[in-house]
C-alpha cells in the first residue's frame, strides 16, 4: 500500500462521526440531556463517587462510641436487645483500634484510617445514616439507585442525563471497579435503567489496559476500519430512518463516535507517564498494597481534570473471599485491616492532590457504604459484626460543604440513628451540590415521571455552607 493510499487519524474520524452517524447529533444531545440543565447555580461541576462495598464499621472508624468501651463484654437484654441479621448474637464489643482527635475540628477517627485522617478538616460526616434493607443486594442497590431492586438508573447516570460532560472525547460516566473484582451487583451499580442508554457508566480497566478493545488488531488497515466504518454508517442511517427514536440504536451511534474520539484522547489521560514521582506516592504507587485502587484515584483526578462529569470508584470487589470488601462478619480486624490499607492513602492523596490544584472547590468527593455494623460481636468467628442497617456513616468533602463538619448521630453504643437520614436525602444532597433540584429532574416511564429519589428526600441543608 502506498503512502498516498493511507487516511488520515482526521479522515478517519469524519468518516465515522461526520456522515450518517452524525446525523443529527445535536437534536439527539439535545434529547437525551447532555445540554446541561441546571436548576440553580451549581457549587460542584464533578462528582467523585467512591463506594465501600460489603459494610464498612463505622463504629471502627468515625463514629467514636466511648460507651461501647465502658460496656465491652455485656449482653443487651430487654428492649435493648440486639438482633443480628445473619450470625448468633454476641456480647458487646468495642472497638480494637484506638480513637484519637485529628485537625483543626478535633475529628475523633480511629487508627484504621491514619493518612485519611489527616484530611479531617476537609471533610463532613454524617453520621446519621439508614438503609431500608439489611441484605447487601437490595442495600447496594438502594446507595446505587435510590432503590432497592434492579433495573432504575444509576446516581451516575441521572448525573449523566441531567449535566451531560464537558469533554465530547470522553465519556460523561466513567467507572473504575476494583482490581479484585467487579462489586456485588456488577453492573447494575452504573446502569442507565430506563434512562436513554448513552448514559450508562463506561467501565476503565486497570493499570495494564485501562480501556478494554480501544485499538483495533494490528492485522486491520486504517484502509480497512474506514470501509467497515463507511459500511456500518450507511446500514444505521438506513435503519435510524426507518427506525426514529430507537433509543439502543441512538445510543450505539454515540458509543461508535466516543469510541472514536477516545482513541485519540483515552491513552493520554490513562498514561501517568507525565506525573511526579512524588504525586504517585502521595496517592500510595509505590506501595503494592495501595498501587492498584491508588492509580484508580490518580485516574479519577485525572478524568474530572479534563471534564468528566462523573467518576465512580469501588474499594471492594465481590463477595466469596472475606478480604475482598468489607464484609467483616467472621474477623474484623483482618478484614477491615487489610481493605484499609488499599484505601487509606489513595483517598488521602486525592483530596490532598485536589485540594492543591483547586479542584476540590468544584469538586464534590462521596464515600460511602451501604450499612454499617452491629456493636455487639457476632459470634461466627474472631470477633466479626453483623449488618447495621439502623446507623452508619458515610462522608461528603469539597464544593459547598461544611468543611470539618459532623451530622446526625446514632445513639450511645452505636447501633441506631437517633434522628435517621435516609438515602433519598442523601441523594437529595448529592444533586443539589451539583445544581439540580431533585424533585424537577425527572423522566418519563411506565406512566410515571421517575427521579432518583421516588417520592421522598430532603436536602440536608445543616451541611451546606
């Protein structure tokens, strides 16, 4: 083939994007909501969603319960009585890490979480949260949704749908999963539901191939990819025409062309060839324990850099090993131990590393699970806890926050929210900090017009600043 025969990266990506593929984009964008729409005046432009599958402690870890100590060993009896979801009950059980006051705050956070810790003055807890379901399944989904069954969009995805991006060669939603394994409930956490399907979360790989089948085969020609291109534009003209409004075709188009584009854009933004040595180890590279999620983190500063509206990180994999999330039924220590050290310094370095360049003043960071853990022990094993629907934490840093802020509570021994926050209004928070009002961003389905939050939710204004 002579030199003249070649086609152009250019070309190439006309051929694909500006014929019959491109057929209306911007009535199509239009659409499906990637104008964005706010309702009023947004304090964060990026969401970064980092989700601790499988239960994390949070009376091991924020939510500080010296009474649970003066009472180790104890039964609860009566109208006290704690009933575990799922093994024998046990006695109370304190803490085995140690409590102590970070920042400017005071934060009391316990030693599972020393380099996080620091970043205490940047963060707000609320410490008042509730599930409506103690099964990991419908709990996942319900943090995920809004809802505990399958089949309704995604947080990310309403993001998606309401905001759009602002990097056309990179995707709106972009999901980093563990490099252990996908999370309970694999893709139904970024689904797009009913939602218009261009806005389902696009899954990035690990360190060694960040985006699965971005290149094609060495044996395939750019001769031969324009052709199959010029043929597959011409077929789904062809078929759009006599198919308006076909919502999978619609979304296949716009995955060819994003695909098209992030061939160029991808491999620069999953290569850290450009960062410091010092950045990769404020986000834990260069320890083998962190390096994994720590490149995920590194990725996620990365994407929100160049316009990705939605980043959603997992830190736990799925269930069948006892060490792969944060299911700490049989021993705590080791379990939360050894996730805590995947987690630690990674999310201690992206706020630090967001904060540094100004990021985290448009930036809204989540860190949540999907319930907490019982305070008595569960007797399967050394020293495990049961699911806790009834109270946990979960954590909210950056654009519009108080800023070393604390929420809500449970009561003394850790067990019940004394005044419940409820995910709606979790989600509720969630979309207000980004500049939609929860209740107008909706879509039409099955008779209805859904939203993230049903019918319910309220934002919680006390952590607004």
């Amino acid at each position: 083939m002579s030199p003249k025969q070649l086609i152009s990266r250019r070309d190439l990506l006309w051929k694909l994007g500006g014929g019959g593929v491109g057929l209306g984009l911007a009535q199509l964008l239009a659409a499906e909501g990637q104008t964005p729409r706010t309702h009023f005046p947004a304090k964060a432009k990026h969401l970064i969603l980092i989700s601790l599958p499988g239960g994390l402690s949070h009376i091991d870890s924020f939510d500080y319960k010296p009474e649970l100590a003066r009472h180790h060993g104890k039964e609860t009896q009566g109208a006290n009585t704690i009933t575990p979801f799922f093994g024998k009950r046990g006695t109370l059980m304190r803490s085995p890490w140690t409590f102590r006051p970070y920042g400017q705050s005071g934060k009391m956070i316990s030693d599972l979480f020393p380099n996080f810790a620091q970043r205490a003055d940047d963060l707000t807890f609320i410490h008042s949260m509730v599930s409506r379901s103690n099964a990991h399944g419908p709990a996942i989904f319900q943090m995920s949704t809004g809802f505990i069954f399958q089949g309704f969009p995604s947080v990310g995805a309403w993001i998606s749908y309401g905001l759009g991006s602002e990097n056309e060669n990179l995707p709106s939603f972009v999901v980093l999963p563990d490099a252990r394994g996908l999370p309970p409930c694999g893709a139904a956490n970024w689904g797009n539901g009913f939602l218009p399907a261009a806005h389902q979360g696009v899954v990035f790989g690990g360190e060694k191939q960040p985006v699965a089948d971005l290149h094609p085969p060495s044996s395939i020609s750019q001769e031969q990819q324009a052709a199959s291109y010029d043929l597959l534009t011409q077929i789904n003209h062809s078929h759009l025409q006599s198919h308006p409004g076909e919502d999978a075709l619609v979304a296949r188009i716009k995955a060819y062309e994003l695909a098209a584009r992030m061939q160029l854009t991808a491999p620069e933004v999953t290569n850290l060839a450009g960062e410091s040595e010092k950045t990769k180890q404020m986000y834990g590279l260069d320890q083998p324990a962190s390096r994994a999620f720590g490149y995920n983190c590194l990725l996620a500063r990365r994407l929100v850099e160049r316009g990705v509206r939605c980043v959603q990180l997992f830190n736990g994999g799925h269930f069948g090993s006892p060490r792969v999330n944060w299911d700490a039924h049989e021993d705590l220590v080791a379990n939360h131990s050894k996730n805590a050290e995947t987690f630690d310094k990674p999310v201690a370095g992206l706020l630090a590393d967001l904060k540094q360049r100004g990021l985290l003043a448009e930036t809204l960071v989540v860190i949540t699970t999907e319930f907490g853990r019982l305070p008595i022990s569960e007797g399967l094993g050394e020293g495990g806890r049961d699911h806790n629907p009834e109270g946990y934490t979960s954590i909210l840093a950056g654009a519009g926050l108080k800023a070393g802020f604390s929420y809500g509570s449970t009561d003394e021994l850790g067990y019940k929210a004394v005044s419940p926050t409820t995910v709606y209004d979790f989600h509720a928070t969630i979309l207000h900090l980004m500049g939609i009002d929860h209740t107008r961003l909706t879509f039409y389905h099955n008779g209805l017009q859904r939203r993230l939050t049903d019918v319910h939710g309220h934002v919680i204004s006390a952590v607004l600043a």
